[in-house]
C-alpha cells in the first residue's frame, strides 16, 4: 500500500486500541495490542505520518531509532541491591530506568498528556547485543525491568533486507505478535501532499514530468545511488532558503540531496530552465490580470511540459496569496473565541479587571503552545497560528492600560474588528488574483482540456485553495470543476467501453487453468 493508506491504517489500530469499557479498562487488553510494524524502503516518509498522526490526534509522540541505542541504553544500566528471601538476605542484579522509558514519562510530564505514541525506528537493524532485548520488547513491551505505560501505543519501523545489509530477520513467532504493514512508494499519492505543503513547484513539475525520478535505488560499481522522497523535500527546503537570500541554486547543491549523479543533473538544468520561465512569463502580472499579448502568445503555443511549468508557477503564486489569508483567518478564529470568553468573565463578575482575565487567556494559550511542543502535538502550521495568536491578544493587552473596564473592552473589540476588515480586503485581493488566474488560463487553454484539469485538481488538493474557494467563492472554478467532472465521467465511461471490448476479444480460459498471478 502506499504511505498515506498506511497513515490511516496506523490511525485506525490507534483508534482501536486506545476504546475503552465503561470501566475504562482497554478493549483490547494490552498485552494483546500488537505493536504495529511499518516496513518500508528508507526515506518513503515514515517518520513522516507518524508525527502527522499524533498531530491529528493531539497526542505526543516519542520518536527513536533503534540503531542510535546500545544494549545499556536501551535496558539501562545494571547496578547491585540487597533483597530478602525466605529469611536470607541475597545481593541481585537490578537496572535502572531505560533511556526509552525515561523519555515517555518526560514527555508525559511535558505535554500533560497520559497517552501517546512510542515509534522505534529501524528495529530489525539493531546490535547483535541488543537484538534479544528488541524482541523480548515486541513480544512484552518491555525494556529491562520497565515496561511502557499503560495507554502507550507501540509503532515500529523498518527497511526490507534489500535496503539494508544490517537487517535481521524475524522468526515467525515474532511476526506471529506484530501488526505488519507493507508500504511502498506512490508519486501521485505523494504528489497530493506536496502540493498541500508548499514543497517547491519547481520539484513538484518536474516529478509531473518524470515520475520515475521520484523514487530511484540503483546498485552500481561504485555503490548504491539512491533518490528518495525525504531527499525532494529537503532539496524543497533549501532552494526556498537559496531564493529567499539569492543564492544561486546550481547541481552541487542538488546531487547534495538527490544522490544520483543522472537525476541530478536533469533537475538541476530543469530548474534553470524554471528560473528562465519564471522570469519570462511574469506570474505577478498574470496575477494582476495584466499579462502581455507576448505572454498570451507565447503560452497558448507552449509545448505541453513548459505548459506544465507555468501552471506550477501560477499554483505557488496563488498558494503564496492566498495560505496567509487563510492563516490569519485562523487565527481570528481563535482570537474571537478568547476576547469573548474575556468578555464574558468581566460581565459576570462585578468589578472584574479585563487586563487581569486577558493576561490569564494570554498565559493558558502559552501553556497550549508549551504542551503541545513538549509532546511534538503541533504541526507547523498549528504552531505558527498560535504564536500569531499570542501576539495578536499581547497587542490588544497592551493598549489596555490607564481606561475604565468598559473602554478596554470596547478597545479589545475594536482591534478584532480591524483586523476582520483587514481580513476581509485581503481576501477581497487573493479572490481577484485567483480570478485572474482562470481568465488567463481561458484565454490560452482549451476550457475542457488537460491543463484547465490540472488547475482545478491542484485547487481543490491543496488545503488552504479548497477552504478558500469554500469560503469566499470563485465562480469560474466551480465553473471548471462541473464541466471537468462531467469530462472524467465521460473517461471513465469510454475506459469501460474499451475494457469490455477487449474482453470480447480475449478467447475463453478452461475452467481449470490456474490463471494467477
């Protein structure tokens, strides 16, 4: 299966094994939660969905690779006590806290949160020493004498031996105890988050391009060569920084992260070509609904692949636009919710000091920030809005000061109500560029063909664009989107058609033939 069907597989085991009775015992009893056991080549995203995971579901996250640990960390370290039996008193061996355990009741202690997930890394890739350890683990979750809290759920990972002359196989009794999920690499499942999560569209266009870039390992003379989808987004970190300081973005920066000297070349051109597009079709004019005849021509006889480039171009134009917006809306969301709680506590409480109760929601919105940092709960996003929310109300406290309770309310409401119309032409702006866009795309593609598909796709993929549209409108791309469905309708129709056809011509099997595969 692919990543993200795993995520939700690994969502669902979750979601199971944390139901309880209405004694708030387990359903399934503890012993008997089989740890999950995520198998992978490298760099797929595995890390990946499990902080995503316990973001979803606002729970911390311990994360370790078990190839960083000896035996003494793991177990912890053994150290002499005396203990009594049966009268005599005998000297025995006991160990202290495993670094692994000690680090699930930190973040315990961290987040304020009792349940979470504990994934382990590379568990078939262990030292010699510590590999009875790793499987007594799996079988008992437990490391020495400590056993993972109740409430924990265990999700491992590993690579196929192919990957990784280090892995060590499991016998059947093992596997008998774990909860195994295969997963391989799938671009235009990948393709989908990328585009959410603003990786560069000079990647993304590429890899539009040649899927089998994607994912590459390759066993040479001179050792494996490899590509992988940790790799692309790194690489998508680094030219955003390159760009926003204006430093050059040329192939040794590339083969730094793609370590296959073929691809990175052909990226590395690619995206000079991107830079040359960039600059030459002028997105910002696009945007404006002031793009030249010359910039209309030269689009409407482009070939496909530049075609796909530029609409790449315009999808991160319009993301740049409109995130922010969608951003800050959040975030009044949240400020509105906290000003009128403050409100509401000084109308109920005679003589109530709205400073005092705002400086209280101030500090239980940094202590929402703390917890959800120390259990890794936040993503970026998440994060970001919450700093922008501290920063929003500590203003508003600010200007409090020296006023009667009644005018420091009337301040608080008044700084929200500036910063909604603020809001409001903001979005008023990122509605006309979106519109721009598709007046654009109207005048240079065909309405009904693969480009104006591709547009309204990646608008309705992305997170911020989809909840955009839902909220301010767009009438062209609700247009677009019933006169393309209706298209892929008719696809999927005339794929049937052809499917049955071929079947007719496809001769009869005898009835005992062992057709599989």
């Amino acid at each position: 299966m692919n990543i993200f069907e795993a995520k939700q597989q690994i969502s669902n085991a979750i979601t199971a094994y944390r139901t309880k009775d209405e004694y708030g015992r387990p359903v399934i009893p503890i012993q008997r939660q089989r740890p999950i056991f995520l198998i992978g080549a490298p760099g797929i995203g595995k890390t990946a969905i499990m902080e995503q995971i316990a973001q979803e579901m606002s729970i911390p996250l311990v994360s370790y690779s078990m190839t960083h640990h000896t035996r003494q960390s793991a177990l912890g370290l053994p150290f002499i006590t005396e203990k009594e039996y049966q009268g005599t008193t005998f000297r025995v061996s006991e160990y202290t806290m495993s670094e692994i355990i000690a680090a699930v009741y930190d973040k315990m202690e961290k987040s304020g949160v009792n349940e979470g997930i504990l994934f382990l890394d590379e568990i078939n890739c262990v030292s010699e020493t510590l590999a009875p350890a790793m499987l007594q683990f799996l079988q008992y979750k437990v490391f020495g004498q400590h056993r993972v809290p109740d409430g924990w759920i265990v999700v491992t990972a590993g690579n196929p031996p192919e990957y990784n002359q280090s892995v060590r196989e499991f016998d059947m009794v093992t596997w008998d105890r774990l909860k195994r999920i295969d997963v391989e690499a799938n671009y235009d499942v990948w393709h989908k988050w990328a585009v959410d999560q603003g990786v560069h569209p000079a990647i993304t266009s590429y890899l539009d391009i040649r899927k089998g870039d994607f994912y590459q390992v390759e066993s040479t003379v001179d050792g494996k060569t490899f590509v992988t989808p940790r790799g692309w987004v790194d690489l998508s970190d680094m030219i955003r920084l390159y760009e926003q300081h204006g430093i050059e973005v040329n192939r040794t920066l590339v083969a730094q992260y793609l370590q296959n000297e073929k691809i990175a070349r052909q990226f590395a051109n690619y995206y000079d070509l991107w830079q040359k597009y960039s600059s030459d079709y002028q997105v910002d004019q696009i945007l404006s609904g002031k793009a030249s005849s010359e910039i209309l021509e030269r689009a409407k006889h482009a070939a496909f692949d530049e075609r796909i480039s530029l609409i790449a171009l315009l999808m991160d134009a319009v993301l740049g636009e409109i995130k922010p917006v969608m951003t800050q809306r959040s975030v009044l969301e949240l400020a509105q919710k906290s000003l009128g709680n403050v409100r509401r506590t000084c109308l109920m409480r005679k003589g109530a000091d709205p400073v005092t109760i705002l400086g209280a929601e101030i500090d239980a919105q940094q202590n929402r920030l703390r917890q959800g940092q120390g259990g890794n709960m936040l993503s970026a996003d998440q994060e970001y809005t919450l700093y922008s929310l501290i920063a929003f109300l500590q203003e508003s406290l600010g200007k409090l000061s020296g006023q009667s309770a009644e005018k420091m309310l009337d301040s608080m409401k008044n700084d929200f109500d500036a910063a909604s119309k603020a809001l409001k032409k903001r979005a008023n702006e990122g509605k006309k560029k979106l519109d721009n866009v598709f007046t654009f795309a109207e005048t240079v593609f065909d309405p009904d063909g693969q480009e104006m598909l591709i547009i309204v796709t990646e608008l309705t993929s992305m997170e911020a664009t989809a909840g955009f549209i839902s909220r301010y409108g767009c009438d062209a791309y609700f247009r677009h989107n019933k006169s393309l469905l209706f298209y892929e309708r008719q696809l999927d129709v005339i794929q049937k058609i052809d499917e049955l056809d071929a079947s007719l011509d496809t001769p009869e099997l005898p009835q005992n033939n062992d057709t599989s595969i």
